[in-house]
C-alpha cells in the first residue's frame, strides 16, 4: 500500500462520519485537512473499541500499534499515514496516549467525583485534539496551548450536558458527583425525566461554567492564521449555541 493510499482511506473514514467537532474543514488549508484525517482516523477506531465493544485488550493492541508505528512501518493504513504525520509535524506521541488513555477510562469509570477529575478527563479526551491541530499549523507555545485546553475542554462539556439525557440510560452520568449532591439531584429523578427546579439550577451553573472556559480559551482566535481562526470561531460559535438551546 502507498501512502497516498493510505491517506484515501483515512479521508473516507474521516468524511463517513458525523461528529459535532467538525473535522477537516475545507475553511482550513488542504495540507491541514490531508494530515487531519489519519488523526481522526485513529482516534475514531479508538472511539469505537471504547464505546461500542468496550475493548480493552483492542486498545492496548491499538496503543501498541501506535508507539510500533514511530519506530517502524506498520503496514495498517491509519498508522502509515498517521507515523507520516507524526514525523513531518514532529507531533508529541504521548498526546496520541493521552487521547487512549481516556478511551480506556471510558470502559471502566462512569462517575465522576467532582470538576476537576472531569476536567483531568477532558485534559486527555478532548485537549489532544486542539494542541495537535495547533502543532499542524506551526505553533508550539504553551500561551496557545492554555486557551486551545480552554476552548477543546469547553467542547468536551458541552457535548456532555447536551447528552445527560442519553448517558444515563447507558449507566453513565458526567455531571460531577459533588455538584449533583450540592443541588440536590438525584441519579434517579434524572433518568425518570423528572428534575424539578433543583435540576435546571444546577444545570444553569454547569452551562455558566462552561461558557467561563470558553471565554478563557477566546484569545486564541486572535493568535491563529486566518483561516483557521475562522475555523475556531465557527466552532465556538457552535457550542455556545448548543450551551444556548440546553438552557
């Protein structure tokens, strides 16, 4: 297989698939959009063994495949193309692990104690993403960094509360524990569909949480190219209106 083959399969995966975090955007530059796709690629099997399978022992081969693919060619054609990516961008491999990381948490843990373990979640599940798409178009400097964690955790929030609903019927609830006791919601009242007021106040203060990190992560769009500055602010733009339609 050629890489430009491999590269092809990874766009088809890459653009057979629905997520909310848009991916490959044609608002970015085509070289960006071309090293885009083995990344999603990557992640989105990783996603599937998590969520569908809940695969351990297919992520550990995944995560083995994936440190194999650096120091030798992995005839697999996600890890062609994504060792190619990884070698022209000098791209951080343990950002690739932390994105594993979280798949694998995903098996075992469903709860969460409190924000700052959920934060340290979306560190790893989501934060990945934002500072590989920064290293694709030359930045490395940890003041860019800290507002894309801002922005990517944002985005990992939003998507949870917009899911509550769907979660807990899978045994899986987001909402930090601590903050459910502080409100007095119960896991129950949750999944019967009726919160009462205590729910929509405690669900005010989580959206108003997460409108804070995005606004934290806002400088960003003003240190970033063009294009992709208007990637981000579509993206932004995106999830406060999803914050917006919760509420």
């Amino acid at each position: 297989m050629t890489l430009d083959q491999a590269y092809q399969i990874c766009r088809e995966i890459t653009t057979s698939h629905y997520e909310n975090f848009p991916v490959a955007s044609r608002l970015l530059p085509a070289q960006s959009r071309k090293h885009i796709y083995p990344i999603y690629a990557f992640a989105r099997h990783a996603d599937d063994l998590a969520d569908e399978a809940g695969d351990r022992e297919g992520l550990l081969a995944w995560r083995e495949m994936l440190h194999r693919c650096v120091r030798e060619e992995v005839a697999h054609p996600i890890f062609l193309a994504l060792a190619d990516t990884i070698r022209r961008f000098e791209l951080p491999v343990s950002l690739f692990d932390d994105l594993l990381s979280a798949f694998l948490q995903d098996i075992d843990q469903q709860r969460y104690p409190d924000m700052a373990a959920l934060h340290d979640y979306c560190r790893r599940s989501a934060n990945p993403v934002g500072r590989i798409i920064l290293y694709l178009h030359g930045y490395r400097d940890e003041r860019r960094m800290a507002c894309s964690d801002d922005i990517c955790t944002a985005l990992q929030l939003t998507n949870f509360w917009q899911d509550v609903q769907v979660d807990i019927t899978k045994s899986r609830i987001y909402i930090p524990q601590d903050w459910l006791a502080r409100y007095r919601v119960s896991e129950e009242s949750i999944l019967r569909r009726q919160p009462g007021p205590e729910f929509a106040s405690l669900m005010e203060a989580l959206l108003q949480h997460t409108r804070r990190k995005f606004a934290s992560g806002k400088p960003l769009l003003a240190q970033v190219q063009y294009r992709l500055r208007w990637e981000l602010r579509f993206t932004v733009a995106g999830g406060l209106r999803i914050l917006d339609k919760i509420e």
